[in-house]
C-alpha cells in the first residue's frame, strides 16, 4: 500500500529539486511523507525550504547514538556491535518537518576496505530497511549515484527507481546505467522523467533512447527554479503555481499500480 520511491539519475539532472517539489505535492494531499536525503553533498533540505539556519545533524555522524544502539565502543566505534540495533524511534526524533514532509538526513559512512562493515552503515542500513518496509509513509529518497551503502534488502523493496533524465547524446548512456543500476540493486521497476526539455526535439530524442522504459512525463526548462536556485529560496512557494507537468507526474507517482 505505502509507497516507496527512490529518485536516481546522473549527477546535476534535477534529482533534488524534483524529490521536493513531488514529496511536497504528495504531502500536500494529506499523506504522510519522509523525505530522505541519502545524497552525501545533502541540499534536499533547502529545496523543501527548510532553512539552513536550523541545524540538522546527519544520521551518521550521531555517534553518541550509534554507539548506543550498535553497543560499539565510541570514539573508536570498534569491537564487536549488533547488526540489529532499533531505529524505529529515529524518523520522528531526527527529522526535521515542514508541509507534512519530514526530513532526514543520512550522511556518509566513510568507506573502509570492500565489504566494510561498520557502526555508521550498519545503523544506516537497519534505518532505510525500517522504512521501506516498516513505515506507513510514503517514502521518497534523493539518491546519489552509487547507492551501494543502502544494502539490497531496502532497494529491492522500494516501488520503483525513478531516474531523471536531460535531453541530449548522453540519455542514451544514462538508460544503459539505468538499467544497470537497478538490476544491480534488484529493483524490478524503473520510471523515466525527463528534466529540462525544451522543445519537442528534446522530448523525443529522451523518448528514442529510452523506449523500453516507462516514461512519467516530461518537465521543461523552468525560469522559478533557476531564479530559486539563484536565491537560495525552494521554488513554488505556493504550490498552486507548480506547472500542471509536474503535477501530474506526482499525481501519476502517488497512485503508482
Ligand atoms: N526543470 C528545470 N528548469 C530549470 N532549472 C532546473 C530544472 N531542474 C533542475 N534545474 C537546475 O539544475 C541544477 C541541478 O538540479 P538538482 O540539484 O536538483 O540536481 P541533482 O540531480 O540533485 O544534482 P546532484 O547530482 O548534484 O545532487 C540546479 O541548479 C537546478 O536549479
Ligand atoms: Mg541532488
């Protein structure tokens, strides 16, 4: 029933942006949502309008409760730790709300040796795994481009992996990494939004090159969010002024079959 979204896509394609104008159109229809920023350069915060004068202190560096839930010793965060700690008391005392979307933020568990098992991504994985499984909410992730960290039991477990696409030569290349990205993380559903087209020149080359997915809409070069960006404020205040594109690929999201 709940849904369970992960936002993917090559760096600089309007992941974020996106992820908070759709969190906040779903939340504004009186769902419940968590919205999470598992991008480690983390700015999902200012595009929901949160301000950046309130603190919010990623999941990973609380090392007090780390070391709490995991039984690590801290300040080494060494020895032997659960693989089981509780976090299900972590999404509403750590995320920080504004509209009905609650936010938090997961940080970067700096990576040791492959197959590294550590305090922070342990606490990490049990987190996302919670959610996605656990949760009412609706869930929606900002994702960077390697999402190795989130452990396959929460990846194979979300709706779908929606991948946001800008026009050009390189879609092409983007759907094979697409397709790549989500068999590796066993998501069986991908859905394409294309970012920044201009013309219809630009929607059908995204169309061309990625026909063999399932393609939510098309969302064009928008002046309120480049002004927004320039201004550091979240674009579309008011929601009522959110172009009906982008409407309707939330509308498509939030009743996704
Ligand atoms: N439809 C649009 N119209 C105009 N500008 C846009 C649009 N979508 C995104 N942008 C701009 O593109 C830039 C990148 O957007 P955003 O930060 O959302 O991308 P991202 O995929 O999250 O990037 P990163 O990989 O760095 O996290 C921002 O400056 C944003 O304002
Ligand atoms: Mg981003």
């Amino acid at each position: 029933m709940s849904l369970k979204l992960a936002f993917g896509g090559k760096g600089g394609v309007g992941k974020t942006t996106l992820t908070a104008l759709i969190a906040r159109i779903i939340a504004c229809e009186g769902k419940k949502v968590i919205a999470i920023d598992a991008d480690p350069v983390s700015n999902l915060a200012s595009a929901l309008g949160i301000s950046e004068e309130t603190p919010i202190t990623p999941i990973a560096q609380l090392s007090d409760l780390i070391a709490e839930r995991t039984g690590a010793t801290p300040g080494t965060m060494g020895g032997f730790f659960t693989l089981n700690p509780k976090v299900d008391d972590i999404p509403d005392r750590f995320s920080l709300e504004r509209d009905g979307v609650k936010l938090l933020v997961m940080g970067t568990v700096q990576k040791g040796g492959s197959g590294c098992i550590c305090p922070e991504s342990t606490i990490l994985k049990a987190l996302m795994l919670h959610l996605v499984l656990q949760r009412d909410e609706v869930v929606i992730m900002d994702m960077e481009a390697g999402v190795e960290h989130l452990g396959r039991a929460t990846t194979s477990s979300v709706n779908a992996l929606v991948t946001v696409v800008n026009p050009g030569k390189r879609s092409r290349v983007a759907a094979l990494q697409i397709r790549k990205l989500a068999e590796e993380l066993g998501i069986k559903r991908v859905l394409v939004i294309g970012n920044r087209v201009r013309n219809p020149q630009d929607q059908q080359m995204i169309i061309d090159s990625l026909s063999d997915f399932e393609i939510l809409g098309f969302v064009p070069e928008l002046d309120e969010i480049a002004e927004s960006d320039r201004l550091g404020t979240r674009p579309y205040d008011d929601l009522e002024t959110v172009p009906v594109a982008v409407r309707e690929i939330a509308q498509k999201l939030a009743h996704l079959e």
